[in-house]
C-alpha cells in the first residue's frame, strides 16, 4: 500500500507543508461529474437526486442553488468530492490499513473508515526490470466493480449503500483516469516505488516545486464551486469541447481504464525529462503541453463512462 502526500516546497531546497492528495483535486472531480450529468436521462437523474439526499453532506452541496434543477445539478457535482472530504479531520473517519478485515466491506453509511487505498490501483511500472511485491487486495479496480455491481435497484442493497455506492462511484471512475492513480515506478533509485509519482519532484513554468503526483492532480485546477467547475468544463478550451470516441466511451470494464491510465503513465507522465528519481527536474513547455492535453482528453471519457455507466446502473 503506498501513501499519497503531496510535498509543496517553495525552492529546491526549502521544504513546505504535506498534504493529501485528491485525484485531480476538487476541480477536475467536479468536472467528469458534471459532464457525466449532461449524459443522464431525466429520470436517472432523479433516481440519482433521491440517493443523494441520504448523503449526511446534503444540504451543504446544494447551499446557494437558485432553483431546484440547479440544487440537484450541484449536489450531484459536489458529491463527486465526498470521498476526499472525509479524509478531513473535522468527519472524525479512520485512516485505516489496505491489510484490515474491513478494508473491502461494502456497507453503507455506517463505514466511517477513510479508505484511502480506494483512490489508486497499483500497476507495476519498472524501466530497469525491477519486481515488486504482490498487489494490495483491494484497491480502486476491486471497490469500483463492487459498488457498480450494488447501484442497481434489483441488486438487492439497501437505499444506504447505493447511496454510499454513488457517491465513491463519482468519484472513483474519475480517478482512475488520472494516469499516476493507476501506477507505482520502480527503479533503482526508488527500488520500494514511487507511489504513483509522490516521490519524484518536478519543477512547472510556475517555478513551485511539488511532487510529480500533486502536478497531474492539479492540471485542472484546485478548489471550485460546482458552478466554477461547471463553467469550465464547458470553456472553449475545456474538457467540455472534447468529444470522446463512442467505441471507447461505452468501455465498461474498470480493468480497461486503469490500464489505458497506465499506458498514459508511462507514456506522458514518466516522459522526459521527469527522471527517476528524487530530484527536482524542470518540465517542458512540450511535457506540460502534452500534460494539459491528456488531463482534458481524460477528464471527458471519464466523464462519459461514468454517464453511461449510471444511464444503465440506475435505469
């Protein structure tokens, strides 16, 4: 199991704080949701709505909507940010091991465990041909399948965990298309992985340090309001404008993306001249160019897969 942080240092050599890390952090999260939603039927919309309202988070996510399309618009986008939330102190959920008893269990609201390991499977990457140890046994592949299996109304679960199902769902099929969530490196500089980027540190045009990890999460932005994330999604340049390839946006297997994600890794993420190792190296207009392209490219598919998948779990 590995530990995502971010490390934000203002120079080379003055180290800041550490933070977790979100998949595409809130902005880019918000953004597959809302382009998932303009995929739905009306009336799966509903359904999504009337599961939504079990959430405890409910009345904060559609604070300030004008109406009442607008209100289940922004809960149904903010709930995508959920799974992150409640690795805030103030939910007072545990940060527990891969390696629990309960680390797969799917049992609704009354989990109050973070499940960090949930956001991320590991696939082995290695350019020097290390091996490493075996996989965890659950990860986001494992509790994606779990969950889709369960939104179902004939899946027999209660209202509870379809509800709790939805949630983790809007935010899981958008992280495992972020590249560096489907990965660890291992090279001889980093021989026990780099924990999907975490350890490698790269320099942007911005001219902050941070890890390889917290820069892909962040292509799209940090934190915004539905409304905020909505707007730019649906920018001229914005994933919005991006139509996916109908074949590949009706993929259904979770086992598909996470290693299209590695594909992407390996060919964009770990491209030159990010090394392998720890130290800082300054990106390329070309490397965050290709970076931008592939987060927006990304962010739409993963949009339209978690549409259709909804479409015809919630049918």
């Amino acid at each position: 199991m590995r530990s995502i942080v971010v490390a934000v240092l203002s120079s080379v050599a003055a180290i800041g704080s550490l933070q977790p890390a979100a998949a595409w952090w809130d902005e880019g999260h918000m953004q597959v949701a809302y382009l998932a939603y303009q995929r739905l039927d009306p009336a799966v919309k509903e359904k999504a709505d009337a599961l939504l309202k079990l959430n405890p988070d409910y009345s904060k996510w559609v604070a300030g909507a004008p109406d009442a399309a607008t209100a289940r618009l922004y809960a149904f986008i903010h709930a995508a940010t959920w799974a992150d939330d409640i690795k805030n102190k103030d939910y007072g959920y545990t940060a527990d091991k891969v390696t629990s008893p309960t680390a797969g269990q799917n049992i609704g609201y009354a989990d109050h465990n973070q499940h960090a390991y949930w956001h991320y499977k590991d696939l082995v990457v290695s350019p020097d041909g290390l091996v490493a140890g075996p996989p965890d046994p659950v990860d986001a592949v494992t509790q994606l399948k779990r969950m889709i299996a369960a939104l179902p109304p004939a899946s027999g679960a209660s209202d509870d965990v379809r509800s709790y199902d939805l949630v983790w769902t809007l935010h899981l099929v958008g992280d495992v298309h972020q590249p560096l969530h489907a990965v660890t490196r291992f090279t001889h500089e980093l021989p026990d992985g780099d924990q999907g980027g975490n350890l490698e540190m790269v320099i942007p045009a911005t001219g902050q340090v941070l890890a390889l990890h917290a820069y892909w999460d962040g292509l799209l932005g940090s934190y915004a309001s539905p409304y905020g994330a909505a707007y730019d999604a649906k920018a001229r340049d914005g994933a919005g404008s991006i139509t996916p390839n109908a074949g590949e946006a009706s993929i259904e297997d979770p086992d598909v993306w996470v290693n299209e994600s590695r594909v992407l890794a390996e060919k964009y993420a770990y491209a030159p001249p990010v090394g392998t190792g720890p130290n800082p190296v300054m990106l390329t207009r070309t490397y965050e160019t290709d970076a931008r392209n592939i987060a927006l490219s990304q962010v739409a598919l993963a949009g339209a897969r978690l549409g259709n998948l909804l479409n015809k779990a919630l049918k």
